[in-house]
C-alpha cells in the first residue's frame, strides 16, 4: 500500500479588498460628519458610507453606503470607486453587475489604487462580466503587485507558473511567490514550498519545501499539511518521523483531504510509529474511498473481504 504525494497545485487567490484610507476626521460623530458630507465634503462622504458598510456606529445598510459611495466616487474619490466596484461585484445593495464593477475599479486603478487594480486582475482572470483575458489580469495583477498588494503578487506568481497570460517562467513565479509569501499570505507560502519540492524555478532544497510548507500549514491549508506530513513520513527535509508525519496528515484528513486520509491509513495499516490497527487503517480508506480516492476503495475493499 503505497503513500502518495499530491499532484503540483497552485491555487489562484480570490480574496478581495476592499480599501480602507486614514481619516483626520475620525474624532467626529456621526451627525457631524453627515452634515459635511450633505455639504459635498468628499473624506465625509466616504466615511459615511464606510460605516453603512461596516455597521459601524449605524445600522448595516448597503443601500446607503452604496448612496453615499456614489457621491464621493461622483467627485473622483479613489477609495469609493473602489469599494462602489466591490459593491456591484458582489451585489450589495444592488444588483450584481460586473460592468459597473469594473467601470468603477478601473477609475480607482488608473489613481493608482493597487486593490482595485489587484479587483481588475480578478475580473479579467475569471471572466466576470468580460472576456476572459489572461494578458490583461497580468497587466493588472503586475501594477498591484508592485504596489505591495499580497494577493496580486501571490496570483502573479501562479500566472507565472502556469504560463497564463505569460509565457510560462518558474524564476518569476518563485520571485513572485516569494514577495506574497513573506507577507503571510498562505497559498503563496505553499506554493512557493511545492518550487522548492520540485526544484522548479529554484534548486531542489527540501529543507526550504519543509519551512515554507510548515508557515502555510499552520495557516490551515490542507494541502500544505499533507505534504508536510509526507516530508516527515519519508524524512525529505527532515529527520524521519512517524508521529509528525501521522499528526499532519490527521490535520489534513479531518479537513477531508483524501490522501491525507490515505496515507494515514498506511500508516495504521502497518503500524509505523503507532500500534498497528487494521479497523482504523479500513476507516479511513473508506473515507479516502467515499472522497474520490480510487485506491481508498480498493483498499478498502480488499480489508473489507478478509
């Protein structure tokens, strides 16, 4: 019964941000700071419809907010656009429409709002509202990214990596994977743990694949988890151990991760670092199985006629 490794995945971020800017006028309340804001103050305009957004200090209401968005947005303010496209993207308060989304985005994006440019990416990337055009979500993704924007360098590395939009540059996926990932952003972390795995774009180094597998792990990416737990099940990167391995891959089996759930089969099936336990080993080929894991089912069927 053999132990399997994953199959290479990256995973395209989809986080959004919505931005969120300083304001001087913080210390006033509510009454005040709408009675600027009905005077055409642009920051109290934004400031009201911030709180309607986030229910703070009023009752949640997206219709406002959007209201109040509109206005600040009407006058060029950057940070509504960019929360007014947030707020068409995902329909609240209105009717979803990615037209607007994107007509508001791209206003923000061209006063240079990395999370907005970073939202075009999206938009781009995925075809909402659009034709799906990966040179374009580049173009976007490249102007957040080199503003900072996490999630944009995190998804320009996967573009990178699988030659969407670019031709296909392991080198600059791990460059990209490598900004992203020192700013904790996890899926960035693991992926930048699978080029070192796999020496790909960089020199084959376990010992790297381990540290970076471990930083996206204990952000709960199950992936990163199970793969973890290989390294410490075959003594890649690290000295063999048993337990390690068997503790990580119960941490990716209880998120459904079918080879975790495999492979900590094997390891009860033959007992490496653990009393063997022939009924544990065939539960959790059954759930691997009841996953979509074939060779689960096959193990689990040949205990199961003993």
């Amino acid at each position: 019964m053999p132990l399997l490794k994953t199959l290479f995945i990256n995973k395209i971020l989809l986080f959004l941000v919505v931005s969120m800017v300083s304001l001087s006028a913080m210390a006033l309340d509510f009454n005040e700071t709408q009675r600027l804001a009905n005077q055409g103050d642009v920051e109290s305009q934004f400031y009201i419809g911030r709180m309607y957004s986030q229910g703070e200090g009023v009752r949640q209401d997206y219709t406002k907010a959007r209201e109040w968005y509109e206005k600040a947005a009407n006058q060029g303010d950057a940070s509504s656009q960019t929360n007014l496209g947030y707020i068409y993207q995902y329909g609240e308060g209105v009717r979803q429409d990615y037209t607007k989304a994107r007509e508001w985005y791209e206003k923000a994006a061209n006063q240079e709002i990395g999370e907005a440019q970073f939202n075009l990416g999206l938009i781009y990337k995925n075809g909402n509202g659009v034709r799906q055009d990966y040179a374009k979500a580049v173009e976007w993704y490249t102007k957040a990214a080199n503003q900072g924007i996490g999630e944009a360098q995190a998804n320009l590395g996967a573009m990178y990596n699988n030659g969407n939009g670019v031709r296909q540059d392991y080198a600059k996926a791990v460059e990209w994977y490598t900004k992203a990932a020192h700013q904790g952003i996890a899926d960035a972390q693991y992926n930048l743990g699978l080029m070192y795995d796999k020496g790909e774009g960089v020199r084959q180094d376990y010992a790297k694949a381990v540290e970076w597998y471990t930083k996206a792990a204990h952000q709960g990416i199950a992936d990163a988890q199970y793969n973890l737990g290989l390294m410490y099940d075959k003594g890649e990167g690290v000295r063999q151990d048993y337990l390690k391995a068997r503790q990580w891959y119960e941490k990716a089996a209880n998120q459904g991760y079918a080879q975790a759930q495999f492979n900590l089969g094997v390891i009860y099936y033959h007992g490496k670092g653990v009393r063997q336990n022939i009924a544990t080993a065939k539960e959790l080929f059954g759930k691997a199985c009841d996953n979509g894991f074939q060779e689960g089912c096959d193990n689990y069927r040949k205990l199961n006629q003993r």
